[in-house]
C-alpha cells in the first residue's frame, strides 16, 4: 500500500489499479500473473519492487474476494484514472 515512502503515488489510483487488476484476473490467473500486470503499470512503477514481494497466493485469495464482494464506486474514485488512461466522469 502506499506510504510515507511513495508519496508520489495517489491512494486512489493504487486502490483502482489494484481493484481493477484483481477484477480482471482469470479464474485461472496465478498470483505471479496478477502481480506482473500489477509491477507493468507505469502509475505504480514506485511501487512495483514491493509488489514483487508479495506472496503470490495472497493475489489468487484477494482476487477470489474482488470477483465475489468487490466493486468499483465511480463517486468515490472519480479522481483515478482507469488503467485505459480515461477518467470517470462526474
């Protein structure tokens, strides 16, 4: 997650970057795919040595939890672009 350390990155962009990577994930995605998409973002590039340490597995649970419960809120994202580069328009 964003932090201290990556004061470039806007949260909402890291959290619809994320939701986005794991909505899209096949059922059969790996977490070292979802991780891949995740490091080649050019948004999050600060950030993509710390997703690599990620446990794969960990990826393959959250995208099982994003596909079931998880949702994208136009309102309260309006500000990140989507990964296409278009913005939510208000």
């Amino acid at each position: 997650m964003p932090d201290h350390d990556h004061p470039a990155i806007n949260l909402a962009t890291y959290q619809r970057r994320l939701l986005e990577a794991l909505h899209h994930a096949d059922v059969d995605s790996d977490g070292y795919a979802i991780a891949r998409e995740l490091r080649a973002d050019p948004l999050l590039a600060p950030l993509a040595e710390r997703m690599g340490r990620w446990e794969p597995r960990s990826l393959e649970t959250a995208a099982e939890l994003a596909r079931r419960w998880g949702r994208v809120d136009p309102a309260t994202t309006a500000e990140a672009p989507h990964s296409d580069g278009t913005r939510d328009q208000t």
